[in-house]
C-alpha cells in the first residue's frame, strides 16, 4: 500500500520545539513554496538532534519528495558533507541496533529514515560535559511520517523496528571505520530508554549484547564542539 501524503505523522505529540517558521528561520525558498514549507527542520528537547520534515507533494498516483536537497538543509544551517548512504533490513518486529558511534576522527553525523515499516529511533548525548550528558531523545521515524532524523556528532545512535520488515536508509558524514566502532549497552540501567518493547523480546546482534554500560565506556566527545572537521 502508499502510505498516505495527506496522513498526520504518528509521532507528532512527541515533537516539540519549534519549526522553522516559528523560529524565525523561513528561508527564501520556503516562503516561494505555494503550498507550505519544502522542509521543516524541528529541534527535540536535545537541540542538536532535529527531525527533519522533506515536503510531500500528493497527488492522485502518490507523492514526489525530496528526500535531501543539500542546499535546502544548507539554508536551515545544517552544513554536513555526507559520504556514505546505509541500507539496513530487519526481518522482525523488536529487532535493536545500537547504541554505536564511531571515535574521532571517525565520527558520523547520520541522516536516518525509514521507506518500509516504522522505527523508534534514539539519540543518547555522549559530549563531555554536556547539561544533557548521558540523556537521550527518541521519535517515531516511519514510511508513512516520512521523517528524517538528523543524530549528530557526539551522540549514540540506536533504533529499535516498530514493524516486521522495516527498511532504514541513513547518511553518514564519514566512512565505516570498523576499528573505531564503538557502542553503548541498549539496555543499560542509567541511560533510563523505553524502548516500547519487552526487554525479553528483543533481537540483538551478539555484538550489541556484549556492549560496555556508558559509565565503562572512555569518553572521547566534548561539548559543546563535538565535531572534528
Ligand atoms: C555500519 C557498517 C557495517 N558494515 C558491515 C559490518 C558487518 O559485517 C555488517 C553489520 O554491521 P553492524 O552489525 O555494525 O550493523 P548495525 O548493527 O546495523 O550497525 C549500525 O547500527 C546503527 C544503529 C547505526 O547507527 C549505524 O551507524 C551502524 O552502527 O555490515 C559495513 O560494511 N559498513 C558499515 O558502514
């Protein structure tokens, strides 16, 4: 089935903060688009984490939308080089992945979304000296939403599917650099995440399950410059 253009995204209760608009941002091309916004950029309750919202244009066969345009998130002031574009499918429903990051100089900025099924998707602050250190955000990244979700520098990245045969297709700002892969323990205690699933269920790879608690992982992201080029 085509998800729906004209459908309100599921998790919009759990977006605050405020758009472009509201903030004061309407970039030029914004304001030209006939029917709205061709991007909205919304910040979560850790700033540096936004969801970004790529217009839907519907009509009677589906819709068109652009699922990046560098000028367009240029202009909402997010200059991020990407280098790599990822693919993963997971099978069944409660699957988890994460938390990783890479280590500099290796570290990623990812740009996350979904074209089959639906995640829950969470960011877990890892810069030293952060007011949100340790904290983390989540939203629901769908086919239907159509949301993209930008996890930054200095974050843990995880998600766990919503839906049997979800697909996710993200960006990464640096290339895979498998000895500077890193990761956080999904459930651990002190990071505090519903991950909406019973911890029971969850399918994890075997490395996933052996992943250090944050309190045992070396640090190696200061805030607030958490980026490295
Ligand atoms: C991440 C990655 C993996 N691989 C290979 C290594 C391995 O053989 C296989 C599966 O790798 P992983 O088990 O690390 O895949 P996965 O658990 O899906 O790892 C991913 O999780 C999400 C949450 C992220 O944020 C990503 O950056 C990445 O860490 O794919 C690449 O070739 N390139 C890559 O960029």
């Amino acid at each position: 089935m085509v998800p729906s253009p004209l459908k309100e995204p599921e998790n919009l209760i759990q977006i605050r903060g405020k758009t472009c608009l509201e903030a004061g941002l309407a970039t030029k091309r914004d304001r030209e688009t006939r029917n709205g916004f061709m991007l909205e950029v919304i910040e979560l309750d850790i700033p540096e984490v936004k969801i970004l919202r790529p217009k839907r244009h519907g009509d009677s066969r589906g819709f068109f939308s652009e699922t990046y345009n560098k000028a367009l998130l240029s202009e909402a002031g997010i200059d991020i080089d990407f280098v790599q574009d990822n693919h993963a499918y997971s099978a069944e429903k409660g699957t988890v992945r994460g938390l990783h990051y890479q280590t500099p100089p290796f570290a990623q900025d990812k740009l996350v979304r979904v074209v089959r099924g639906a995640i829950l998707d969470i960011a877990v602050d890892l810069r030293q000296g952060s007011p949100t250190y340790g904290k983390h955000v989540s939203s629901v990244i769908s086919a239907v939403n159509g949301d993209q979700i930008l996890v930054p520098i200095g974050f843990a990245h995880g998600l766990v599917t919503l839906e049997a045969h979800t697909e996710v297709l993200y960006k990464v700002s640096h290339y895979y650099a498998p000895e500077h892969d890193r990761g956080i323990v999904w459930n651990d205690p002190d990071l505090d995440i519903d991950w909406r699933i019973p911890e029971a269920d969850a399918i994890l790879s075997q490395k996933d399950q052996k992943l250090p608690r944050l309190a045992d992982a070396a640090s190696c992201f200061t805030y607030p410059e958490a980026r490295e080029r």
